[in-house]
C-alpha cells in the first residue's frame, strides 16, 4: 500500500473493529481505581488526564484556535471519558457535546460531569464522530481520527456539520513516511485549508514515555488482577509507541483546519511542504 493509500484509506475494517474492542475494553479496565490512579499519576501535570495523551500545550493550542465563547458549542469527535471537555468547559465556559464509539467511554464521561456538577453544559453520547450531531461552533479531535476509514474525508464532512468556516482542531498519529508534505497534499485534497500544522512527535514521546513508567512502577505495588491487566495494556501500547517513533515509522500532528473557501479573508498562508 503507497504512503499516500495508508491516511487516505485510514484504518481498515478488521482495524477499526480491533481499535474499538480494545478501547471499550481498556476504558472498561481505566475506571477501576487502579486505571483511576493510573491516569491521574501519568497524566501531564498542567493538563488533564484524557486517555492520558492530551498535554497541556494541546489543551493551550486548542483554546487558542478554536477561541470559545461562552454562547459556543464545540463538539468533541472521539471523547473518551471526557477529561479534556470537562477542562474546555471550565477554562472557558463553552458548552461541550462529547461523542465516542465506545460505550464504556460515554458512561464514565457522563459519571465524570455529574461528579463535576457540569452535565448541563458537558454532554456526552455514543456516536460515531464521522457523523456528529449538526450545527457545534467547532470541533476538536484529539487522537481519535486516525481510527476511522479515509480521515481526511471524514474531517471534510465534519467540518460541514459545523458552523463556517468550519473550524476543527486535530491531534493526529500518522505514518512517519506520510511526512508533512504528503499530510498537507491529503488534507487540501479533501477540501480544507490549513491554519497551522506542527509535528509534536517529541512531545508526544515524552509523554509516552510518562506512561510507561507510571505503568511499571504501579505494577511493583501488586495490584488486583484486573489492575495489571490495564497496565499491562498500556505497557504494551507504550512499547509499540516507542518502537515506531525510534524507527521513523510514527509522526503525532498537531493542526487546524477550515472548510476551503468558507472565509472571506484569503487561504491561510501556506503552512509549508518541507
Ligand atoms: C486515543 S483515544 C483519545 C481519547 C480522547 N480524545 C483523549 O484525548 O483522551 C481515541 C478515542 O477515539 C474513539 N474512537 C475511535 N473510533 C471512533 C469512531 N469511529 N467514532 C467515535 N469515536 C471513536 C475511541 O473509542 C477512543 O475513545
């Protein structure tokens, strides 16, 4: 398959039904106190916890492209237990709906606003985020775009789901030989511009690396059998991470886009193909 066919086509089928088992599963996993304790020691320190990749330069990135009013409503494509809304929510007073694939996701998101007190403006529900509910400000995708068929596309559709100009901010996994130059080509391709576009590959690393050895060190204190079974999980989702940014094989992309031609100002300036 060419470098181009890998982000076009996006995760096959036998792939997004593998990514979707092991999600309901490991966010089954999370919500015990062992994955409770797990997120909020390996998280990074300005940012909330998530699945445990969002950093707070993402969180900082977000709320400056997207610069939510409180009278907006983003729409969050691929939430899982809703960390990230629940901080968004708070920083700025913005309205949140929250969809995920996986079920077990939802149910800890939604557990997680009530314990907030914040489930009248943070909302969450099952969906697929290729098809979010109409109408949202802007949407955000953080780590989530990658599992679906033909992502390019499905972020074109999206951002024709929201208000113009269709403003959608994406923390991506991405083929290390895509490059930036074949990620440009893709995202233009489907009908977007780029506002920014930053490889956030070290970052990335270093927060991996975080979770890791917060797995390993949990795992010396013996916890409950289903406890190891999450840590070793991620130890396992680590190490592959480590093993594919060490060969070149894995980039973490940080960008923004908009729907071509929605704005009346002209394209953003090139964000560059080197
Ligand atoms: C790596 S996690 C990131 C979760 C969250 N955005 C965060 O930063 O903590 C990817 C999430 O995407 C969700 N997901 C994958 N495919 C999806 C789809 N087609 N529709 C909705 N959610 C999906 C998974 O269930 C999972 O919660």
């Amino acid at each position: 398959m060419s470098r181009r066919a890998l982000i076009e086509t996006g995760a096959d089928a036998i792939t997004r039904w593998i990514a979707r088992l092991y999600f309901d599963v490991s966010y089954r996993l999370l919500a015990g106190s062992v994955g409770r304790e797990f997120l909020e020691a390996a998280r990074d320190p300005d940012a909330p916890g998530g699945h445990g990749y969002a950093t707070s330069l993402d969180v900082q990135a977000l709320v400056e492209a997207l610069e939510p009013l409180p009278h907006d409503t983003l729409v969050d494509l691929g939430c899982g237990i809703g960390e990230v809304a629940i901080a968004i929510h708070r920083r700025t007073a913005c309205r949140i709906v929250g969809i995920d694939a996986a079920p077990s996701a939802i149910a800890e998101a939604r557990r997680r606003a009530s314990a907030a007190g914040v489930q009248g403006c943070v909302r969450f529900l099952v969906a697929d985020l290729a098809s979010p509910p109409s109408g949202a400000s802007a949407g955000y995708a953080l780590d989530s775009l990658m599992f679906v068929r033909r992502p390019a596309h499905a972020l074109a559709s999206v951002s024709r789901s929201l208000e113009p100009p269709g403003r959608v901010f994406v923390t991506l996994l991405a083929p290390g030989r895509l490059g930036r130059a074949g990620l440009v080509g893709l995202i233009e391709g489907a009908g977007l511009w780029l506002e920014s576009l930053d490889d956030v590959t070290v970052e990335f690393a270093a927060q991996s690396r975080r979770r890791a050895s917060t797995a390993r060190r949990m795992m010396l204190a013996r916890p409950s059998l289903a406890g190891r079974v999450a840590l070793l999980l991620v130890l396992a989702e680590e190490t592959a991470v480590k093993h594919l940014i060490g060969h070149g094989r894995l980039r973490r992309w940080r960008f923004t886009t908009i729907l071509a031609g929605a704005s009346s100002s002209p394209a953003p300036e090139p964000v560059g193909r080197a």
